[in-house]
C-alpha cells in the first residue's frame, strides 16, 4: 500500500489527508505545531487562540461557494458540524437587486451560497475529521527539513524531519502554506527550482472579533456574503463566524502612518463606524467586543513556479493550497482554493495511481489551470487598487481612468459593478465569478453577459463612497486612546 506524507496540517493539508486516504493510501501527516485543543468545539477555539505558526487565523477568513461547495460534495460531515457549530450558511441571492420577479429563483441559485465560520473553527472541525479517518495518522512537534530522491527516477523516496528523522514516503504533499517547503527542498537536493510570479497584495489589514448579543442581524449583507465595501482609499468589510461571532477588517496601504490608529480600540471602532454597512453591527445592545485589534501585513501575489509546469518533475512531489498560490486576501479565495486544489489532486492521483513524472506533470497542469486565473485576476485588480490608495494617501492627482471601452470590447470593472446593481442576471453572473465558480476569463466570454452590462441603466442611487481620506483620518486620530 502507498504512503503520502502530507507536510503540514493547515486547511489543505488536513483536505489532502482526508481526499488521500480514501483512496486507501497510508496517510501521514507532519506538522510542527503543537497538538490543538480537546474539549467542547466553541472552549476549544477559544483557547485555540495563540498560534505562532499561523498569524493569519487571528484574522477574517470566509468561504467562497467554491468552497462550500467542496465541502457539500467531498466533506459533508465537515460542512454537517460546522453548521451545528452556527456556522451560517449564507444565501448570495438575498443581496440581488430588482425585486418581484427580478428576485425569483433561477437554476444555479442554489451554488450562491456562503459559509459564515472562522478559520480557527474549520481547521479544528478538519483536524477532528481526519484524527477519526482509518489509515491516516497525525503526528505533531515535527518539521519536515528534506527530501530524499531517487535520482534514476527521478522520485521522491523519504522526508528527513530536521531531528534527522528518515519517513519512508511514496507520495509527498507540500502543504506548508506560505513558506513553501518544497523550494528549499529541491534546492537543498540539487533540483533546479522555477521562479515563482509575484505581484504586490499592497495591503495591511487590522482585524477584531465581536460576539453578537441579539439573535437577528442589525443590517444586511450587501456583499452577499459580507458588509462593507472596498473604497477609494481603505477596505472595511464585515464576515459572519460561527457561534454568534462576526468580525471586520480594515484594510489600507501597508505603512501608512495616518492611519496608524487603526491599531488601537478607539480608533479602530471610530473607523468601522464611519464605514458604510458597519455601523449597526457596533451597537453596544448589538454586540461586544471579543478579541483585541490585531495588524498584519499581507504577503505577495504568488503564482509558485515549483507548483507549474515549468518545474523540472520530480515524481511523487505535489504543493498544495497557499504552498501552490497565494492570492489578496480582500477576495477571500484561500480557503476555498486550498480545499478544491487538495481534491481535485486526489482525484487525479486516483485517475493516474502510477507514481511517475508523468502524473506529476499532469498535476502541474492541474495545478496552474485552477490557480493561474486568481493569480491573474488579483494581481491585476491589486496594481489598479494600489495606485487609486497611494494617490489618496498622498493627496497626489489620481491616476487616469481607463481609456473607454471600444464598442465591441470588454467593459471596465467599474462598469461591470455598476450594472450589477441594476440588472440581477449581471449580478448573478459576476457574483459567481466572485465565489470563484467560474472564472474572469468565463465571465468576459460570455456575449450576453456583455451585452447586458453595455445595456444596464445607471443606478438610481449612488453607491456608498464610505468617508473621504482627510475624514477617515481625522476620525480614527480624534479616538485613539479614547476607552472603547
């Protein structure tokens, strides 16, 4: 019987445990953090709290219909608990414009769901899911530090962990998120590693968690699966979680210093309450707060070249999830990507068993056919984004709108949401895009999608600009050190 060593036991690792071991595979999982929690699901998460090895869970995470729907199809009982745990599922359509027959059902609708549940709970739902799968077996406190190759093959053979620990190993899933293990793996074997494409994510986000003290939601989600917006200058948006948790984030140009008192209670709340859809969700009879603010920075754009088809095969090697690509974090596509990515690798593993360069290059191919479009799509939405922030931030003249659109070309982004707002068959059709559903590329193909954006009437209303720069700034420096 083969054995897959899965480094890493983030959201795709624990999905490629899962997805490998029903393929009767051996399953070993190595993570170097710490065993999580026992206990009750919600005390669990609770003390779940300090994670070194995953700063990121401190912060906003949602999942995309992609991912619930990975979930529905591949991990019903995940989907099962973590809706027994609270987690909302949310229907997109209650955020279509028109009304009567405008909003009647239509064949797709059901896929326009979200999953309102922090990242901390998914994980933990995950770790217990595959903790009681026969065949796999989680091992924690353990780094993966190198590979043994075969070099006839070339092929893996064993992970060495760095206490000089040799893992007989026939399949090796790098799921290391970010860090990317592999690269330095291949390096330190002699492999030529591709170079990755990267783009700037040009974004830091301040986070905090409230609990809420009502049972009905104090406004709507305009977003479908959150509040908020992305504005001209900054981003606030709102996430429902699971066990009557909902958390915002603001988001703004890494280093900006007028806004530094995001930081701080007392100006983080001044700004949330100025951002517009946020508000009612701060009432002290709505909620309270329960977590501090917490910063981080976020990493690059990254397309990994040791993921792709430019990498030279080593067979039996896979990255998985944010080790393959990493996108904004203001799509709120990662978790969703991780979970499609570690299935559809398994199901090609089980279309292809025989462990040869052959199935690695189909992986790859797999693997920059599912990434590449996001990777695109975010890069190029990010360069447009940080321009439009910086030129705000430095009270400079913005950068010029784009040329318009030749008759017959594809119209801007900005008219596309404007026609969103108008039209719910362009709603639908971006919003679906949006979930990762289907991709930019499908979306502009689509001839009556076009034509029905260029035929769109303009809002009635205008669309909620949030407060101006000088503003926001005033706002949040008024509050700092206020007692909130």
């Amino acid at each position: 019987m083969a054995t897959a060593v899965v480094a890493g036991a983030g959201v795709a690792g624990l999905a490629a445990a899962i997805a490998l071991s029903r393929l009767g595979l051996t399953v070993l999982v190595l993570d170097r953090a710490p065993a999580p929690p026992e206990g009750p699901l919600g005390e669990a998460v609770d003390r779940w709290r300090h994670r070194p090895t995953v700063p990121q869970a401190h912060h906003s995470h949602t999942l995309t219909s992609l991912g619930v729907r990975a979930l529905r199809t591949r991990a019903p009982r995940v989907l099962a608990d973590a809706r027994a745990a609270g987690a909302p599922l949310l229907r997109l359509t209650d955020a279509l414009p028109g009304s009567g027959a405008d909003r009647a059902p239509e064949p797709g609708d059901e896929d326009l769901v979200g999953l309102g549940c922090r990242r901390a709970t998914l994980e933990l739902l995950l770790h217990r899911a595959v903790r009681d799968r026969p065949g796999v077996t989680v091992r924690h406190g353990t780094t993966v530090g190198a590979l043994e190759l075969d070099r006839r093959a070339p092929r893996v053979r064993a992970v060495v962990t760095t206490d000089g620990e040799r893992v007989p190993a026939d399949l090796v899933l790098d799921a290391t998120g970010r860090r990317a293990q592999a690269r330095a793996w291949l390096d330190h074997a002699g492999v030529p590693v591709a170079r990755d494409l990267t783009s700037p994510s040009g974004l830091a986000g301040h986070t905090r968690f409230y609990r809420l003290r009502t049972a009905t939601r104090p406004g709507p989600l305009n977003r479908g699966n959150a509040a908020g917006d992305i504005f001209a200058h900054y981003a606030g948006v709102l996430h429902l979680g699971d066990h009557d948790t909902f958390s915002i984030a603001l988001c703004t140009l890494p280093g900006d210093r007028a806004l530094a008192p995001l930081r701080t209670p007392a100006g983080f709340t001044a700004a949330a309450r100025a951002t517009p859809h946020l508000a009612p969700w701060l009432d002290d009879a709505v909620s309270t707060p329960a977590s501090p603010v917490r910063a981080i920075t976020s990493p690059a754009n990254v397309l990994r070249g040791v993921a792709g088809p430019l990498q030279e095969p080593v067979a039996g090697l896979f990255s998985v999830g944010d080790a393959a690509c990493v996108t904004d974090p203001l799509f709120g596509r990662g978790i969703s990507l991780a979970l499609e990515h570690a299935f559809r690798l398994a199901d090609l593993i089980a279309r292809m068993p025989d462990i040869t360069v052959g199935q690695r290059r189909a992986a790859a191919g797999l693997t920059d056919e599912l990434f590449r479009p996001w990777y695109e799509h975010a890069a190029a939405a990010d360069r447009t984004r940080i321009a439009r922030w910086r030129a705000a931030a430095e009270d400079t003249e913005p950068p010029a709108p784009a040329p318009a659109p030749a008759p017959d070309g594809p119209p801007t982004a900005e008219r596309i949401g404007a026609a969103a707002r108008t039209d719910p068959v362009v709603w639908r059709r971006l919003t679906r895009m949006l979930m990762s559903l289907t991709t930019p590329a499908e979306l502009l193909g689509d001839p009556d999608f076009l034509e029905r954006v260029r035929r769109a009437p303009a809002p009635a209303a205008p669309h909620p600009a949030g407060p101006g720069r000088a503003e926001l700034v005033r706002c949040v420096t008024a509050a700092e050190g206020a007692p909130v």
